[in-house]
C-alpha cells in the first residue's frame, strides 16, 4: 500500500529508472550493518522453516531469491539477506570491466507491469567485483553470474568465462553460465551445442570444489533448443538451470516503450517462463533442479513456478512494482499454501502440479 500507493508513484514519476535504480542500491549498501540491518529485519523477514530449502549443499532460509542484473556489482551484497531474500544472484559479471550501451537503456513499461532493458552488461569487471566480494561477509548463499565481455570475440569466449570463473571462484557459492542476454551480440548463439560445451567444459575441468555450475537460458528458445541445452546440462553434470531471462517478444504490450530494443520483463514474461520450467522438470523427471524467474510479483505466481518444477524463484521486476514488502508477501503466503495442501516441507511442492 505504501509502496504502490504513495512512494512508487513518487519514484516514477520524477526519477529516471537506471538513476533511481542506482540511488536504491546505493542506499541498501548502507544497511548492511546493525542498527540498520535490525530495523530491516524486523520490516521484511519472515521465517517459517518449513520454507527452509537444502540444495547442492547449501542451505537456503527460504527460497525466494534476487534475479541476476539486479546487483550487477555486488554493491549491497550484504544487505539483500535483511530484506528477506533467501539467496542472491550478483552480477553479470563480464572478465573486462564494461559502460554497457548508451543511455536510455532501462524503460518502465508501467500499464503492463513489465520492464525493457538493453544495459549490455555495464559492470565493473571480474577483478574488482572479487575485491567487493572479499570484503563482506553474507549470511545467504550468492551465486555468480558470469557473462561474455562484449570486446571479446564469440570464439574466445570460453576463455573470458574461465577467467571470471577462477577470479571469483573463492566467493561464489553456486555459479551461473549466462548465454541468454539479448544485449550482448551474438552472445544468444553460445547456446548452441558446440559453443555451450567448450565453456561448460572448461568451466568444470577448472571446477576443483565441485562447486554448482548452472545455466541460464532464454525464454525464446523452441523446445528443441531447450532440451538441447539439457543434454549439455546432463553431459556436464551441471547442478541446474535458471529459466527464464528476458524475452526478445512484445506481444500484448501496450505502453509507450513497446518499441524499445532490448529483453522484456516481468507480468508478459510470467506464463512462458513458468511453461518453460514445467517442461525442464518433464524432460528430466525433475532431476535437475530449477531455478525459476519471471514475472513473478506474488505467492501465487512463485507458487506457480515451484509447482511447475522450480526449486527456487528469482524476483527482479516484480521487486521494482510492488516494492520491498514483496518477499515477505510471498513467504507468508507460501506458508499458507503448505497449509492448505498439507505440505510439511516447500519441497514437497516442487512440480507438484505435474
Ligand atoms: C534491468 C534488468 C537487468 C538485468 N540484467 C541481467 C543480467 O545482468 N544478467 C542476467 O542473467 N539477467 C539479467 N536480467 C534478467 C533477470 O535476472 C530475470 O531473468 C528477468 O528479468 C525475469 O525476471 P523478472 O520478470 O522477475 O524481472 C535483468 C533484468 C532487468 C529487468
């Protein structure tokens, strides 16, 4: 209510999205720390164990997550646990620092709840993001998310993951192969066979920990692109995948920034993403655990995924719209789902529906 009804409009109306994107993060770093870590905790947590979630090792409190693009440089790595997240994914990453494409880049698509980006990887490169990791101490699991830099050329790219991946290796407790951003050319073609499998492989040879690699993979895929992607993901012995990114569609839009070039998210995203997370968990009878992200402003639409086979859900978008009470929202209202179903664990939901 006071986010939609009294702040958003606010943010919206008088600040451009990448500034008032960068004031936000900037503000959450500074409430990594006690006495303003408190305050937010007792705002925006919400524990029930019964939502706790143990995969690869790892112990997640609850499995809602922060999408990858969201905290690009790991600004307020620290913070992200005290507004309730269960885990958080940081980067992309790319092995040179970037600026990204010129600006405007980021677009409010407000009438339809959604979001265009075509950023391009503005980071600050593999190095210094090691140096942000290594100097704070964070109470959830973090993933990487590693991507191509754009100077480097399509075939070489293994090489410029493998970089990121050992420079970073130390502060990652799960890492993400990102081939599925649209704003970096050609970088969509790396999920094909042949490119996948040089930089999962190299990837895993580097791998002495054992640590989870997984892949994040593009909405618009046919479903034959996505169950290829699936054999690499078996042949490499990857701990998962993470569906979907933005979408290069535009149906059903009807805000001005329709036309803009660049990956689409949020409400337009939520149906195809959750369709591609049922079929992952089809195709490989739920052997490959999923992490789901799209669209998903709501318990019912994280319900929605972990029913359709996803393990854990990331938010971005949704975040941006119905503000930082949403994950809250959505693990009160997971429990009450664990109730009405007489589930004990939030495992047990997973791909429930199928
Ligand atoms: C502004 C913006 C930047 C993003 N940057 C990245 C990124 O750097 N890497 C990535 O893997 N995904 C990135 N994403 C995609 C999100 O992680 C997520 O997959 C997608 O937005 C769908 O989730 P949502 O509908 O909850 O936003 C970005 C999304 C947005 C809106």
């Amino acid at each position: 209510m006071v986010w939609r009804g009294l702040i958003r409009p606010v943010v919206f109306k008088t600040t451009d999205p990448e500034e008032a994107h960068r004031r936000s993060l900037d503000l959450l770093a500074r409430f990594a720390a006690r006495p303003g870590a408190g305050v937010l905790r007792r705002m925006f947590c919400f524990d029930d164990p019964r939502l706790a979630v143990e995969l690869w090792g790892l112990r997640f409190a609850n499995p809602v997550g922060v999408a990858a693009g969201f905290d690009k440089n790991a600004t307020a790595v620290a913070t992200w646990e005290h507004l309730g997240f269960g885990l958080v994914e940081v980067g992309t990453v790319t092995r040179h620092a970037q600026e990204g494409n010129p600006r405007p880049r980021l677009f409010r698509l407000a009438e339809d709840e959604a979001v265009i980006n075509r950023l391009g990887f503005n980071n600050m490169g593999a190095d210094r993001m090691a140096e942000q990791l290594g100097r704070h101490k964070v109470g959830i699991p973090v993933g990487i998310n590693l991507g191509k830099s754009k100077l480097t050329p399509l075939e070489e790219a293994s090489a410029d993951y493998l970089y990121s991946f050992q420079k970073l290796y130390a502060y990652g407790d799960y890492f993400v192969v990102n081939v599925s951003s649209p704003n970096t050319p050609g970088l969509r073609e790396l999920q094909r066979s042949k490119p996948l499998a040089e930089i999962l492989a190299s990837l895993q040879a580097a791998n002495s920990l054992n640590k989870p690699l997984l892949v994040k993979i593009a909405p618009d895929l046919d479903w034959q692109e996505i169950d290829t992607v699936l054999e690499m993901a078996m042949r490499y012995r990857l701990a998962g995948v993470i569906a979907t990114n933005t979408t290069i569609g535009r149906e059903g839009l009807v805000s001005t920034y329709r036309h803009e070039a660049g990956g689409l998210s949020g409400a337009p995203l939520r149906e195809r993403s959750t369709e591609v997370v049922a079929h992952i968990y089809r195709e490989t009878a739920g052997r490959l655990p999923i992490i789901g992200v799209g669209g998903i402003f709501n318990a019912e639409d994280a319900w929605a995924k972990i029913t359709s086979g996803a393990s854990l859900v990331q938010v971005y978008t949704g975040w941006v719209y119905e503000g930082p009470w949403m994950v809250r929202r959505i693990l009160e209202g997971l429990s009450r789902k664990l109730d009405n179903h007489g589930f004990d664990t939030i495992a047990q939901a997973v791909g429930c529906e199928l």
